[in-house]
C-alpha cells in the first residue's frame, strides 16, 4: 500500500527567533513510517522540525508549519491508500509574523492568535471512501470520550487515543500507552510498550481493515 505518515511538531512563527510548537519528538511517527517500510509498504514521510533522523529509504518531506503539512497532505492524499496523522499540529498561530525579531518593549503582554487549518477535517472533504484514515487524540484527561469526539468530527477510520500526561507515553518517551478506537466503537487497549510495537499493531489494524476493503469490493 501506499501509506502517508505525518510526525512532529509544527512551529508557529512570531518573529525570526520566537515560535509557538508543542513537545512532539517524532518518535512515535518514525516509527509507524519504519514498521510499514520494513513490511514492504510504498511509505511517504512529512515531517515537523525534529532532532531524530528519517528512517533510512523513505522520502521524506520536511516542513515548518501546519500550513504547510496541510497544503502537502493534501496534494499527497490523492495517491495514497492510507494516511497516518500522527503530527502534533499546532491549533494556533500568531495573527502576524514579523519579518524582524520583535523588540520586548514593543511587545504585549497578550498574544493575538489565529486558528490553525485543521488538516484532518480537510481531508474528511476530499478523500475516497476505500482510503483508511488513522488520526491520534493527545489527552490528558476524559482521553476515551474526546478521542471518539475527534474519530466522529474529523471522520477517521481509527484513533489513537494518547495518554500524554504520563512520563513514560506520549510525547518525547520511547515507549507509549494508546487506545485504538475504530469507527464501528471496538475498543484494543495497548499497554506500556515500545513505540515501535505500538506501531506494529496499528500496522495490523489498517492491513486487516485494508483486506476487508478489498474482499467488499470484490463481492461487488
Ligand atoms: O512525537 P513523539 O514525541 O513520539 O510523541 C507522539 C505524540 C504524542 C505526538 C503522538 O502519539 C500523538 O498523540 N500525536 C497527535 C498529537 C495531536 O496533535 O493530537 P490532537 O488531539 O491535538 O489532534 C487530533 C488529530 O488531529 C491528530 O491526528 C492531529 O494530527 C490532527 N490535527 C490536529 C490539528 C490540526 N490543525 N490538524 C490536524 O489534522
């Protein structure tokens, strides 16, 4: 399959020197994007700013902004049977950017600020009904109730509902914590493990899904 993964943070600029981001490594992305390479997957990568490096043989598309990673997702889904968001979008930017670092006298104590475009309901607008999308839900509390908020809002076929308040899952951790929620409501809690097993039973998740697809529209 052809399958987009999403990692990382983004950055909101305010100026040259100052952004607004989140604690996103990308850890969790790279390696969901190594799993389906390593299973012979056509795997395609965009990135946020990270420190880790791509995982070898897959292209890698690095951008800046949820802009951005919006406007490449979406020139990318066309050609893909699967996405993956597993980015850390920004849901805000600053009003303006200025074009020269901001002097703090200048500066208010408030920040006027923008919402982000929100790539994952895009996407609801413009994908094929056979194409499998998965999304994450980065909670620190009710994490249940508001991933299957955003499954239903955002139209995705799975969610990967995040615990990020414990040290040992979420952000920045090499291990991770999740819940896999379908659209159907079945419900496979993963324990504390590795982020790349956790990325294996997602990868198990959407292949099965994918021959369920297929064997559908062979009946047909
Ligand atoms: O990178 P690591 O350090 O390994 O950490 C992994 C992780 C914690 C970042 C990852 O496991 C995770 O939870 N990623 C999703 C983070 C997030 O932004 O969650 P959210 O609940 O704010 O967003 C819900 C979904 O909407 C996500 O799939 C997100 O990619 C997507 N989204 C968010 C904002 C936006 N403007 N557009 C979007 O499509």
């Amino acid at each position: 399959m052809k399958i987009l993964v999403t990692a990382g943070p983004t950055r909101e600029h305010l100026d040259p020197v100052r952004f607004l981001s989140n604690r996103s490594t990308g850890k969790m992305g790279y390696a969901i994007a190594d799993v389906a390479r390593l299973r012979g997957h056509d795997v395609q990568l965009i990135s946020g700013p990270v420190s880790i490096s791509s995982p070898a043989s897959i292209v890698c598309s690095r951008i800046t902004t949820a802009q951005e990673m919006h406007d490449l997702v979406l020139e990318q889904l066309p050609d893909m049977d699967v996405l993956v968001m597993c980015a850390a979008v920004a849901d805000w930017r600053p009003c303006e950017v200025s074009r020269h670092k901001l002097k703090k006298n200048a500066m208010q104590s408030t920040l006027p600020l923008v919402r982000t475009a929100d790539i994952l309901e895009a996407v609801q607008r413009i994908r094929r009904p056979e194409q499998i999308i998965v999304g994450f839900a980065a909670e620190t509390h009710d994490i249940l109730s508001y991933a299957r908020d955003k499954l239903d809002r955002k139209g995705m076929d799975l969610i990967v509902a995040n615990d990020v308040s414990r040290s040992d899952a979420g952000f920045g951790a090499d291990s991770n914590a999740v819940t896999l929620i379908d659209k159907t409501g079945a419900i496979c809690e993963l324990p504390l493990q590795s982020k790349h097993e956790v990325a294996k039973k997602i990868l198990d998740w959407v292949e099965l899904h994918a021959q369920k697809i297929h064997a559908n529209a062979s009946l047909r």
